[in-house]
C-alpha cells in the first residue's frame, strides 16, 4: 500500500515491556503494522509448538501513515511513549518514502529449481523449462518458501524420489510448500497439517492458487491424518520429531518412507536414535549445518 505522504516508523527496544502489551500500544496508537526484530544479531530459531521465540534484545518497529508536519509526528511520538510507559527519547522516528511495500519482497525472493525440474517461484517469474514442476508462492505470515536450508532440502528429496499416485503427509505444513511440491510432481493425495491456524489457511490458499487444491488436503487436527500413507514429511524441530517417531509409524503403510527435517548436524544422531525401532533412517542431504534423514519403516 502507497501513502501519498509516506510512512512514518517508530522504533523501539522492547527491554522488559511485555510484547502483547506493547503491540496492542502501538496498535491503540494507529499502527499499519507492528513486527519484531533482532537488535543485536542473535540467532533464534523456528519456535516449539504453542512458542513465540523472542530475541534477547528485541526491537519493535512500529509503521504509522506519516502526519503531514513534524509537529503531528512529535506528537504521535510522545503518545506511543505514554501508552507503553516509556520515555519518549527510548523510541526512535524515521520517516520512510513512499513505496508500495508489499511488494517489497520481490528484491529478495527469486524463482529456485531443487533438483533436476522442481522449482518454487514467485508469480511474475518466468520458468521456461517445458518439464519444470512449478509452485508459485508469494512469501507470507506462514513459514516456509523454500529459502531456508532445511526446506530446500526436503523440496530436493521431493524432485529425486516423490513418484506420481503417492499418498503424502506434510506434517506441520507452514505455506504448504511440500505439499505443493509433492502435488505438483504427481502425489495423489497430500495430507497437511499444522498446529498454527495461520498456516492451515496459508496452505489452503496457496494449493488453490497453484491449482491443486483437489489432492491438497488440510486437517486441523493430526488426530484426523488418515493411517497408510506411503511418505510423510516433517519439516520441524528435533525435540518434536523424536517425541514423534511412534505417530509417524502408525500413519504409514508397511515400506512407507519419513522424510525429517529442521535438525542441526549435532541433533542427527539423537533423533536417529529415537526412529531407530520403527524406522532405517539414514543421512540424505545436508546444507550450511542443516541435515535431512530419510528412510523405510521396519518390517513389523
């Protein structure tokens, strides 16, 4: 969205404040938007279950239409530090040009093949492959657009081995990018899931968009994921993977394969370990410190 006279951003550090408190602040106040990010370049990565994961020093940017005087916005300055309880020298102004920001992304976000023909593009790239197996995604609230190492290498497994009629779970599914990717290269049917209602809806969207909402479904619940499936995917952290392992072999048929995925190089024995009764995983990619482990369920 354009603003005749720009933005105006406000920024401060969110210290001991607590973060609801200080979005519903800035949001009293008339905030476009209110995002979270890392003041002093500290890693953080995808949260647990349920968790919303904040950096040690966090700073809240906060986008408001620019006031047309300096005098307007000295004032919506020293509002936002009275709603939060704050001083007002603590929040620093800047005022922004005019841009069409939710077009902003487009600098950053380019089409990317995985493997030999898949590839995971945003809508105005142009793919001249005739064979390409193409997922158009626009980057959103949900997690997932294929730039990240761990779902780059999942999206890789896909191209090498998703065979056209497979049956697919795409467990904690974020935009559905595997889902999409397992539809696109020929699944029959791929179940998704996800305990983030934003991305259940991401993904319902976004296999609509693509054309494939016919074999994409999504379940609110992994207690309604249908048993028997030939490939499951899980794209999350190592703690729930391992916790996991017993589940995952119930949903699929004997042979069926796991794909796991979101684990550091250190965290690949652990949960190896904890598949080892029911799955052979072994090591099937791995990139800038990520890994991905693949394999059968055990003859029962």
């Amino acid at each position: 969205m354009t603003c005749p006279s720009g933005h105006l951003n406000l920024s401060f550090e969110l210290g001991t404040l607590h973060i609801a408190e200080a979005e519903a602040a800035a949001e009293a106040c008339g905030a476009l938007a209110v995002t979270f990010s890392d003041a002093a370049d500290d890693p953080v990565l995808e949260p647990l279950p349920g968790e919303f994961r904040l950096w040690r020093h966090t700073r809240v940017q906060c986008l408001f239409d620019a006031p047309g005087r300096p005098a307007a916005a000295d004032a919506l300055q020293a509002r936002l530090a009275q709603a939060l309880g704050i001083e007002p020298q603590r929040i620093t102004a800047r005022t922004l040009p005019m841009r069409a920001w939710e077009r902003e992304w487009l600098r950053d976000f380019h089409a990317m093949r995985f493997g030999r023909r898949l590839w995971v593009a945003p809508w105005h790239a142009d793919i001249d492959a005739t064979d390409a197996a193409v997922v158009r995604l626009d980057p959103g609230l949900a997690f997932g657009t294929g730039t990240h190492p761990s779902t780059a290498l999942c999206l890789e497994y896909l191209d090498a081995h998703c065979r056209p009629g497979v049956r697919a779970i795409d467990y904690g599914c974020g935009s559905g990018v595997l889902a999409l990717a397992a539809a696109k290269l020929g699944a029959a049917m791929v179940h998704c899931f996800d305990i983030d209602p934003q991305a259940l809806l991401a993904t319902s969207e976004n296999a609509q968009a693509n054309g494939v909402s016919a074999c994409v479904q999504v379940h609110a619940a992994a207690a309604d994921l249908p048993a028997g499936c030939d490939l499951l995917l899980a794209n999350i952290l190592s703690g729930p993977l391992c916790e996991l392992a017993p589940s995952f072999a119930r949903l699929l048929r004997p042979g069926g394969r796991v794909v796991l995925a979101g684990l550091m190089d250190g965290e690949a024995a652990d949960v190896t370990g904890a598949y080892a009764p029911w799955f052979h995983v072994t090591r099937s990619g791995a990139r800038d410190g990520w890994v991905c482990l693949s394999g059968p369920l055990r003859n029962s």
